[in-house]
C-alpha cells in the first residue's frame, strides 16, 4: 500500500492523463474517498452483481441500494 501523499500524486497522475489523451480509466477500488476523488461515474457491486451506478455526486450523496448506504455508513470518522 502506497503512502497517502504518494497515492495523491498518483492519482493526480491518473487524472492529468486522462484528461490530457481524453481517455478514459477503469479504477477498480475499495476505497470510497479515492473512487470520489477520480471520477465522474460510479459504479457498485456486491457479491459480483452491479447493483448502483450512476454520477458519483448522486451515488454517493444519495444512495439507493442497501449496499451502497452500509458502505458509506461503515466508512471510520475521525472525531476531534
């Protein structure tokens, strides 16, 4: 697992190349904050069925499925 200011670099890298050879990237992640922070669109599965997909603003910001909530609601806080 890579280091968090060098995931953002690479991640930053991902998004530079995509944007600058207008191609499209297939991220594959468990991580919800990443899978926010690189695209446009989401998509969700659970137990190899896509069950969500949609703009990542509106799958994440309002959820459908059973799934896509408990994942959201199982992400850690952290509390000051």
């Amino acid at each position: 697992m890579l280091d968090a200011s060098l995931r953002v670099t690479v991640l930053n890298l991902l998004m530079d190349l995509r944007k600058r050879h207008n191609m499209s990237i297939l991220f594959i992640t468990h991580d919800l904050g990443q899978a926010y922070y690189v695209s446009d669109r989401i998509l969700v599965m659970y137990h190899g069925q896509l069950v969500e997909q949609g703009p990542v603003d509106r799958v994440l910001g309002n959820p459908q499925h059973d799934y896509t909530k408990r994942l959201l609601t199982d992400v850690p806080r952290l509390r000051a």
